[in-house]
C-alpha cells in the first residue's frame, strides 16, 4: 500500500493542493489542475491501494475548507467504482 502523508500547514491553496495530488499520484503532464482533471487521472493514474494520512488537519486554511470536500466526495466516488482504495487517515495526536 502505497502512504502519502498531505501536510495542511504548508499546503494551504487549491492550487498548491492540486500541484500535491499531481505529485504525488504521478499524473500525466496534460492535468489541468482542476477538479474534473483529478478525478479522470486518478482512474488513470492510480496503481495501488493508498493511504492519505492528513498532517496538520486543524490548521487546514480557510480556502481548502471550501474545498476539501470536493475532494473527499472524488475520493468517495473512486473507491466505489473499482478496485483500488484511496484511504484519508486522520493523524492522531
């Protein structure tokens, strides 16, 4: 299983938070960098099971607030349409 650990006190704006998931998912070079581009290269991009542990997550800024959910209910949608799992595992303190 492959472990991403996302660090909300130094990702703190969709753009750098999209910059992250291109990263860190290893996307083609054509991703946009938006959400309907997440969703398509995760599917085409995603090999393993993957675990999304959040760093920080109280000192989540108030831009990823608005935004944050799009991407769990991508991620939602990702693990009930195949195989694969991607995982977001809140860091204990």
């Amino acid at each position: 299983m492959l472990s991403l650990e996302l660090d909300l006190n130094v990702i703190q704006t969709k753009e750098e938070l999209m910059e992250w998931l291109g990263k860190s998912f290893d996307f083609p070079s054509y991703f946009g960098g938006n959400w309907d581009a997440v969703e398509e290269c995760l599917y085409d991009s995603c090999a393993e099971d993957t675990e999304i542990v959040l760093i920080h997550e109280d000192e989540l800024s108030d831009e990823l607030e608005t935004e944050f959910p799009r991407l769990e209910r991508i991620l939602k949608n990702f693990n009930n349409a195949g195989e694969l799992t991607i995982t977001v595992v809140h860091e204990e303190d």
